[in-house]
C-alpha cells in the first residue's frame, strides 16, 4: 500500500476529502443529487514555518482538523434545514449586531472552544479524580496512574457505543467508512469504482479515531512523570501536557501512515480495532459520494501509474502558473493587435488624403520594338527635300556673318 496523502472526514450524508490545502465536500441532497462543494484551507503552519516542527506540527494539525470538520459539518446540514427559517434568537441578534459578518466565525470558534473544554473534562479531569478515589486503597502511584488511563478510555468506547445507537450518527459512521474505503481502494491502486470500494477495508491507520486513542495511551506514560504530592499541580500538569500529548500521537500516526514496519502495524492495532466502533460498512450510495469527493480533489489516475500527491499538487501550480502566463501572453497580443489595427488605419486614412501622382510610364511602353523595325516606320526625306534645307542653313548663315 503507497500512501497517499489525502485525508478526510464524514459530516452530515457527505464525505469531506483533503489533499494539501485543496478540500472537497460531497453531499447527498434530499434529492437524491451529489452536491460537492471545493474550498482551499490555510493552516497556521502554512504562515509559520516553525509550527512545522515536529510536535508543533501536531498540535496545529488537531486544532485545523477542529476547525475544519466544524466549518464542514455546518456547511453539510445546510442542505437539511427546515424551508421555514425561524426568528432569530436574541442571543443570535446581539452576535449579529456586535460582530456583523464575522459573527459566525465567531461562534465556530466558541463552538470549538467549548468543544475542546467539555473533551478535556470529560476524558481528562473525571478520570483523574475517579482514579483519586481509589487513593485510599491503592498506595502505588503508578498503578494508579494506569488505572486512569483505563478508566479514560472505558468513558471514551462507551460514549461511541452510546452515541452509535442514534440513527444519525450511525449514518455519519457509514459515510466514515465508505471515507476510508475510498482512500483504502485507491492507496491499493485500484480504480476508484464502486465495486472496487466495496473490497475494501473499513480501517485506516491514519484516522482520527486511533489518534484519539493514542492520545489517551501516550498520556498515561508522560503522567507516570509527574511526581508532586498537590492534586492541582497534578491537574495543571496534565492540562499543560496536553498540547505535548496530542503532538507525539500526531507523530506516531503520521509513520503509521507511511511505515509497514512490523513494530508499527503491532502498534496500531489497537487503534485499527477501535474503528470498528466508529466506522460501518456503507451502502453504494453513500461510496458514490466518497468517490465524487475523491475526485474533485485528487487525480486518483495519475496516482495509480505512480505519482505522488506532492507531483500531482506540483503539476497543478505548474498548470495553474501557465495559464496564467497564457492568459497574460493573450491580453498582451490583444493590446499589441489593438495598437497594429490603429496604425493601419492611420495609414489608411493618409493614404486617402493624399493627391494622386500621374503614373510613370514603365521604359519598356516608351520603346517597344527593334532598330530595324524604327528604320521601317521612319518617314523617308526625299534628295530634293535635302537640297532646299541646305540653302536655308547657308543663308541662316551669311546673315550670322
């Protein structure tokens, strides 16, 4: 398997597919129709070189990966909305009056900040003090430490078993799998057809789910070094961490997805076994969608016959660059070609006002024939004639004398 690149998400019966900055969205209206939206995304490492450092990088990647699937997500329920808009809310009066257009990326963002603090309560704060609780019987720390890292991920598998029994996310887990099939069919260098698709794999090493797991497992072996004796250094400490955390998770997750190293394929076991809570086998509708938003930002042929997606995102700047060039090359032969006609013109026009000249006579009208035909149409001067012209020549003469 040759790693792609792309990676994606499932939102509201679509699929979101990335490839570099380019993102697509692909959704099933309620008419049945495949609705595929293309945007660009800029990330943060894309301003700051140094936030793509390793462990940087990480941490830009989870907080762009929020950002996106938010934007995503609201964009793909749009197409389920009620006909009847209702009053706004006083509430959504006082952002608009107070933040004007920029009031939804204001509320994306608080969205996204409560999302982040709620996480943190939930699978980071609640296992730490249930795990406190067991204090008083258990000595060792370690142990302790360990059984909050179980107790973490016990909370996590049983908020997506709960949340898979609601009829809309279990939809939204389906069009997860027929993501990661997708990008399963074509890492295989098959031809994206449905058919295809429907061979495939409904893991993916590269998925948020297993970075997730991976999060709550690389954090029980940073807590294990902090050694303070108050309960709030220790929750300062782990809430510090967690940027550290969720930064190595992205690392080991970035070499799953292009290593076949036995040690990692042992590795992402776990997190391979936990997607089959959180993806399920999809209907060829559903693939259908995936496929369309593959292919609106990926050139899945030319990958096949083995062009990497960094060529194939290269070809399209170079292809971008030269029709840019085309187009300026073409705007400046309109210019030029506007400049010539004038100039014709303005011959054109003193041309016509100038006075017509009498035309020459070529030199061979003036003499057309040979010598011997002017001696034959030469009037012939009689002796007698000659005589009398030689006595006015003398008396022209005497009288000159």
């Amino acid at each position: 398997m040759k790693a792609s690149g792309i990676g994606g998400q499932a939102v509201i019966e679509g699929v979101m597919m990335k490839n570099g900055s380019e993102y697509a969205v692909s959704v099933r209206t309620p008419d049945g129709q495949i609705e595929t939206m293309t945007d660009t995304f800029v990330s943060a490492g894309d301003k700051l070189p140094i936030l793509k450092w390793p462990i940087l990088r990480g941490v830009v990647a989870f907080i762009d990966s929020l950002s996106l699937g938010m934007k995503t997500l609201t964009y793909s329920s749009s197409f389920f909305e009620e006909e009847e808009e209702e009053e706004p809310s006083k509430l959504e009066q006082a952002m608009e009056k107070r933040f004007g257009e920029k009031s939804e990326k204001v509320v994306m963002g608080g969205t996204i900040f409560l999302s982040i603090l709620l996480a943190i309560v939930i699978f980071m704060l609640v296992p730490f003090f249930l795990s406190s609780l067991l204090g008083k019987v258990i000595q060792s720390e370690t142990i302790l430490i360990i059984l909050e890292g179980i107790i973490r991920v016990g909370i996590f598998v049983l908020y997506v078993l709960l949340i898979s029994k609601m009829e809309e996310i279990k939809r939204v887990f389906m069009y997860h799998g027929a993501e990661h099939k997708c990008i399963n069919c074509v890492e295989n260098g098959l031809p994206l057809t449905v058919a295809n698709v429907k061979k495939q794999g409904r893991q993916h090493r590269r998925c948020g789910t297993s970075f997730l797991l991976y999060v709550m497992l690389i954090s029980i072996i940073l807590f294990m070094f902090i050694r303070v004796s108050s309960p709030w250094l220790r929750i300062l400490f782990r809430l510090l961490l967690i940027p550290v955390i969720a930064g190595i998770s992205y690392e080991f997750i970035r070499l799953a997805g292009r290593s076949d190293n036995i040690c990692v394929r042992i590795f992402s076991k776990p997190g391979l076994w936990l997607q089959s809570l959180t993806t399920k086998e999809p209907t060829d509708e559903m693939i259908e969608v995936g496929i369309a938003s593959v292919e609106a930002v990926f050139d899945w042929r030319e990958f096949i016959k083995g062009v990497t997606a960094e060529d194939q995102m290269a070809e399209r700047k170079a292809r971008r660059e030269t029709r840019r060039e085309q187009k300026k090359q073409d705007e400046e032969k309109r210019v030029e070609k506007t400049w010539k006609e004038i100039r014709e013109e303005e011959e054109a026009k003193r041309q016509a006002e100038r006075p017509e000249r009498p035309v020459r006579p070529a030199k061979e009208d003036l003499f057309d024939g040979t010598t011997d035909e002017l001696e034959k149409t030469a009037p012939v001067i009689e002796e007698d004639e000659l005589d009398d012209i030689d006595d006015i020549l003398a008396q022209y003469s005497s009288r000159g004398r």
